[in-house]
C-alpha cells in the first residue's frame, strides 16, 4: 500500500512537472486546448529566450475574474516574474486583447500600438478614416495606426465549429509578430522557420476579403446609378 502511495505521489509530481514546464510560454489556457497550438508557443517563446533573455508568455482566457480590468490582471500576473517578460492576453467574453510589460523598456523592441492596431493596410486604414474620423486628428491618427496581426484576424467571420481556430491563429500572429520584431531590434536570427514573414499571409486573406468588400460596394454604387439613370429616362419617355 505504502509503495502503491508513493507511485501515486510521483505520478503526481510528474504530471504536474510536465504541465508546468509544457505551459512556461502558453502560461494560461482556457479556451484552446491545442497541442499544436501550445507546442509552437512554446517552441517560439522558448527560442526567442534562449536568444534575447526576453520571456513573451501567452494568457487566453474565458473571462477576466470579477471585478478585475485586463491592465489588473495583467499586472498581477506580471508580479510572477523576475525576468524581463512580456504578457499578451486575450479574453474572450470580454472581448479584449492587451500587451503588458514588467519592465517599461521591454517596449523599444516592438510596436504595441502597430500590433493592435484593427487595420492592417494603408488603404484599409484609409477606408476606415474617410467613414468614422469625426476629425482631422481623427483622420491623423488613424492613417498612422496600421499593420495589426491580431485584431483583423479576431475580426473575420468563423462557424462555430471555427472560433477556437480563429482565436488559436490571431493570437499566434501577434505572438510571432511581437517575437519577429524583438528578434529584430536584438540582431538575432529565430530558427524553426519563425524568421520568415509567413504570419503576413494570413492577413493576405484578411486584406482580399476587405478589399472585396470594397469593390462589391462601389459596384454595387455604379449600378444603382445606373438603374436610376435607366428609369428615370423610361419615366421622361412616358411624359
């Protein structure tokens, strides 16, 4: 009985040592539940410290505890860690993502402002300025704030059977997006294929379906003006 107890106890101990060091980088997951997922986290979060001593950790979330803003949270997550570390957090019912730092140096190495940001192109940037700026400043700013590799992907439509895999690729995007430009700022090269601009292609898509969106809306513009132009010549006829 005795030894049976012990072999529990280590089984125990080993289980929770394996989950511990599996979730150094996907610190927290609530939604995912990916292998795959979590193993290429890992895999980047572990290359990007061995090579800039910088720890990119990853938190998804349902819902932020009660009570609790995202910049809380984030801040007493953040108290975790003696390490230079940078915190991207997503949740999902309250429908935000954030990035957080220990150490306000952290941020010369990569743009928060870009890697939020909800447009990932000028002229989508563009678009968005000439409907919703209710100012020039607006205008300004809105111009100035492109490149997002999370928000326009969280933005895009999926079945229900799709969510998760929505979720899994925009924050995986952001996360490569925030390690590629730290790397960057650093000289130093990521290895397992994590130096390449791939993440960029799935915004590829982001962008033709945007664009798409715009076209069908002028065309539908020219034939509307076109009907009118039609009907209203059928109407002079009658006179």
């Amino acid at each position: 009985m005795r030894l049976l107890t012990r072999g529990l106890y280590a089984l125990i101990f080993i289980l929770f040592f394996h989950t511990q060091l599996f979730a150094e980088y996907l610190y927290k997951d609530e939604i995912i539940h990916n292998a795959k997922f979590a193993n290429e986290v890992e895999t980047l979060g572990e290359e990007l410290y061995k090579k800039t001593g910088i720890s990119l950790r990853l938190v998804m979330l349902q819902e932020l505890p009660k009570d609790m803003t995202m910049y809380e949270y984030e801040k007493k997550i953040l108290e975790n860690f003696h390490t230079p570390t940078i915190l991207v957090t997503f949740s999902e019912m309250n429908s935000q993502v954030d990035i957080q730092a220990n150490d306000s140096s952290l941020y010369q190495y990569f743009d928060k402002k870009q890697v939020l940001s909800p447009v990932t192109s000028s002229v989508q940037a563009f678009m968005m300025a000439l409907f919703y700026a209710q100012s020039w400043d607006d205008f300004v700013s809105i111009m100035s704030n492109t490149g997002g590799t999370i928000l326009p992907l969280l933005g895009t439509k999926a079945k229900k059977e799709g969510v998760t895999g929505k979720y899994s690729a925009a924050m995986f995007n952001g996360y490569l997006d925030i390690a590629q430009q730290i790397a960057k700022a650093k000289g130093v090269t990521l290895g397992h294929g994590f130096d390449s601009n791939a993440n960029q292609s799935s915004l590829f898509y982001v962008r033709i379906i945007f664009y798409g969106f715009i076209l069908y809306g002028i065309v539908m513009i020219f034939k509307r003006r076109i009907y009118k132009m039609r009907h209203k010549d059928e109407n002079f006829r009658k006179w």
